[in-house]
C-alpha cells in the first residue's frame, strides 16, 4: 500500500539516482540520527545506561535480531 503518486514517486526515485553514493550516505546517515534522536527523548530518564541501550535497541531492531544480540549490545561498552 503507498499514498504516493507515481509520478512523484518517479521523481523521488530519479532524484535518488542522481545523488552520488555519498550525498546517499549523508541522507541515510542522517535519517538515522533523526530516528535515534526520536527513541531517545521518548525512553523514560530514569533508566540506567544500560536498560536505556536495551529499550533503544528494541525499539529499532526487535524482531530483526535474536534477543541475546540486543542485549549484548546493552552490554557493549559498559
């Protein structure tokens, strides 16, 4: 299902193929830290450095990745 027209969604794909591979990087880049910024400043602040990297990282990747990475990645760094 899309709510985007073809042809605008012609003219976005066309824009994307003119970008160099990096302006591609930088967007995607970007998209991210706009997303991560998001899930940050809707986990509660109370929670320790640890269960905030696990809240984070279920929110972007559970169902993607098996539980023992999530939390692994909570751990990282720690």
């Amino acid at each position: 299902m899309s709510d985007t027209s073809p042809d605008m969604e012609k003219m976005v794909d066309e824009r994307y193929r003119s970008m160099t591979p990096d302006q591609r990087v930088r967007i995607a880049a970007s998209m991210f830290e706009t997303a991560r910024a998001l899930i940050e400043s809707s986990l509660p602040p109370n929670l320790s450095r640890k269960e905030r990297r696990l809240a984070f990282a279920r929110r972007l990747y559970e169902g993607e990745l098996p539980e023992r990475a999530l939390h692994a990645f909570a751990d990282w760094g720690a």
